[in-house]
C-alpha cells in the first residue's frame, strides 16, 4: 500500500509559520491540513493538501502534560470543514529539531482516538496525522476500512526546489 | 554514489538518490520527448512513464533519437524505442509505457514526481496541463515551429516551468483562446509539422537542465516558474519578457489548490 503526500511549498511554510508562533499557555501548536485524494494503481493513494486550518488560541486546554491539548471545539471545527469542503483532515504539528521526525506516543494515542470521529462526516475518505521537523516531516494515514494506519511512502513539497522524504515503511505506527 | 555519476557528483551529495527516486513521466516519444528520455536515463533517473500512442514511420528518422531503419520496417511503437534506450544505458531502469494517448490513462500520471510534454497541439498542452496541477505536478513543456518569412524560415520554440501555485500557460500568454480555437477550426487539416534534430535537442536539453535543477541541490537559483523563448536562427535561448512582467503576478486560472485529486474519490470497497 502506497501513500504520497504533496503540499506546496507556499502551503508549507503558512503551516511552519503558524506552528512556530508561541501561544499563551501551550508549548505547542497544532492544527489542521484539508486534503484532497486521488488513487494509485495498483493500491494506494496520494494526498494533496489543500489548505491549512490553525487552531484557535481559544481552543486549547490547559494540559501540561502535554506540549498542546485540543479541545472539544477544535475538533468540531475542523469536522465542519471535513463536512463542508469535503476533504481528508490530517493534524500536523511540528518537533523543533532537524532530521526525520517520528510521532511520540502521545501523538499516536491521541491521534488513533480522534480520527475516526472524521468518518462520520466524510466515511469515504482518509485522514491522518503529520510530524514536521526542521527540515523533513512523516505521516500516517487511516483508512476506512483498515485498522491500522499506513506510513506515509512519501512526502514531497511541490515548489522550487522540488524536496521529498521517503517514508520508512518498516516503521511500526 | 554510482560509479557513472560520478562526473555529476556536483549535483549534491545526495543527486543520485534523488534522482534515483524520481518518477518522471514523458508525454510524446517523438523528437523532444525521446531526447528527454535518454538524457534523463544518462542523468540518473530510474523511473519513467512513457505515453505515446503511435508507431516510428519514415518521415520521423530525421530526428527521433533511438529510432533506426529496421524500426521503420517492423513498425515499432515510439515508447517501445525510448524504452530500449533507456534500459540500454540503465538495464535496471523500471520503464512503463503506455500505447495510447494519455488521456485514456491520466490516472497513471498520480504517481509521478514531474511531467514532460512534448506534444504538438495546444489544446494536449491545456489539457495536460490541467491534469498536472490537479496532482500538483510541476509540468515542463517543451515545443518547436517553423514559419516562413520574408528571408526564409524562422525556427522558433520554448521551454516552459508550469509550477503548481504558480503562474501557468496560460499566464505566460502561450496558451490563448484564439490559438486553441484556431486549432480547433483547422482540426484534421494540419499535416505534419516542420521538426528538426536540433532544435529538438536544444530545447530537450534546456528542460532537463531546468528539471535538474528543480531536483537537484547543485545551485540555490531556483525558478518556480521558467519561460525560455528559443530563436532557433541564432541558437539562443533566452528568458521571456512576458515572464519578467508577469513575475509577481498570481496565476488567477487555478485558484488556490481549489481542484484537486480525483473528482469523485470512492476507495475500492465502498
């Protein structure tokens, strides 16, 4: 099963910029990216990102246990734009070092209990989870109609200069 | 690195990964798409999508590079021979060709990481176009023509960076209403176009150079968007003026991503 993220450079860095903002109380920020989906033959799929919903300040909760803790209102928010732009939602957030980041197990805990909340409004399509670094990034996407998430095969920023990560399949999500 | 790509090491220390990775898909296996084709299997490039729907004849030896006389006689298909060079520079290149014109498999083209076109009607490159930004796939168009004038003949072509996000052909003023609908009225009536083993290779050349570029580390000029106008009378190629104009302008034809993936996405079992 092969899955390819793409997001365009412009994208990307209105991404980093917003992740890389300090917020009031959390260590962290978080948000959404909305993406599109197209089949890879054999099997497969490639994921386009489309656009970038932040969180709001206002919808973080008081956790410090935890770099950024979403609250109930920044998961409805983001369900709505699944609902009405009928897209793919993938949180992302970013680990501030350089080299391939990997999700800790927070991430995959907290990860694995929200995304099925995206099939209720958009059961056909898939959803997931990014980890960006300084200078690469990882992901996971859940499908449908399978348990496990799929590690991303690939992930290209599409601008000048072309830049791709390959995924590390052997990786256990 | 290979020991074959050593002379290109300059490229950056991870070139040959790189461009080991890449997929690259060529539209047109014919005078530009087949030089394409050997030079990227020479640079490194270990993946191709060749579509091209037709079969070498005669009138093509002036300039399809790979194609021999015996080809002629046994009919062979275009992609068959860029297939052929390819694997006989790099045996372990995987190379998928497609016999048919590409409309009838753009769902092949998801997987890729860039496409050539070198085709030879404006509304293929429109339409080509189209389905590269629906996959935010940065498309490279190369294209020549003759004209006559009044001291002879005028050889003239271009090289074209269309970036997802960025401006597009249509921006850069080469794809016009009144060129697709001219084409349009004269559909059928066009006989063979005018080609040349040179100009083709100029501008195949020129595209690798700028695909490289775009993938590869070996300088920090990137171009997001590239013009190049060829003036085959005096072998030069130069960066468009319309492209110094239009530099900071926003493509206002593909609006924000608003397209993309597969209008109807169903994953097989629903």
């Amino acid at each position: 099963m092969m899955v390819a993220f793409k997001i365009p450079e412009g994208l990307l860095g209105r991404v980093c910029e917003d992740l890389n903002r300090p917020h009031p109380f959390a260590a962290e920020r978080v948000g959404f990216l909305s993406c599109r989906v197209g089949a890879l033959k054999p099997s497969g799929w490639v994921v386009l990102a489309h656009d970038f919903h932040p969180v709001a300040d206002s919808d973080y909760l008081r956790d410090h246990s935890v770099g950024a803790m979403m609250g109930p209102a920044a998961i409805r928010k983001a369900l709505q734009v699944a609902l009405s732009s009928e897209v793919g939602m993938f949180h992302v957030h970013i680990h501030g070092h350089r080299g391939k980041p990997w999700f800790s197990g927070v991430d995959l805990h907290e990860t694995a209990k929200f995304v099925p909340d995206f099939w209720h409004v958009r059961p056909h399509l898939v959803h997931g989870a990014i980890v960006l670094s300084l200078d690469s990034a990882a992901g996971l996407c859940w499908h449908p109609q399978s348990p496990k998430p799929v590690v991303f095969s690939r992930f290209s920023v599409v601008g000048a200069p072309m830049r791709a990560w390959r995924g590390e399949n052997e990786r256990e999500a | 690195m290979k020991e074959r790509l050593k002379r290109q090491s300059f490229l950056g220390p991870q070139s040959d990964q790189i461009l080991n990775d890449c997929v690259v898909a060529i539209v047109g296996l014919g005078g530009g798409g087949s030089h394409i084709a050997q030079q990227s299997a020479h640079l490194g490039v270990s993946d191709f999508l060749l579509f091209d729907p037709d079969r070498v004849e005669d009138t093509n030896l002036n300039r399809l590079i790979g194609a021999t006389a015996e080809d002629v006689i046994a009919g062979t298909l275009k992609t068959s021979i860029a297939s052929r060079l390819i694997k006989g520079i790099n045996p372990e290149a995987a190379v998928d060709c497609i016999h048919g014109i590409w409309q009838e498999h753009h769902g092949l083209l998801r997987r890729c990481d860039i496409v050539f076109g070198c085709l030879d009607s404006y509304r293929d490159r429109y339409e080509l176009e189209v389905a590269a930004r629906r996959y935010l796939l940065p498309y490279l168009d190369i294209g020549m023509d003759v004209h006559e004038g009044d001291d002879g003949f005028c050889v003239s072509g271009q090289v074209i960076l269309s970036m997802p996000g960025h401006l597009c052909m249509r921006c850069l003023g080469f794809l016009r209403e009144e060129l697709l609908a001219k084409e349009a009225e004269n559909y059928g009536a066009a006989g063979g176009r005018p080609q040349v083993v040179w100009a083709n290779g100029a501008l195949a050349s020129a595209a690798v150079a700028v695909f490289t570029q775009l993938f590869t580390p070996w300088h920090k000029a990137h171009a997001a968007t590239v013009y190049l106008e060829y003036d085959g009378n005096t072998q030069c190629l130069a960066s468009s003026n319309r492209l110094a104009y239009m530099r900071d302008k926003q493509c206002p034809h593909f609006v924000e991503f608003r397209d993309l993936g597969d209008p109807f996405w169903i994953p097989e079992g629903f």
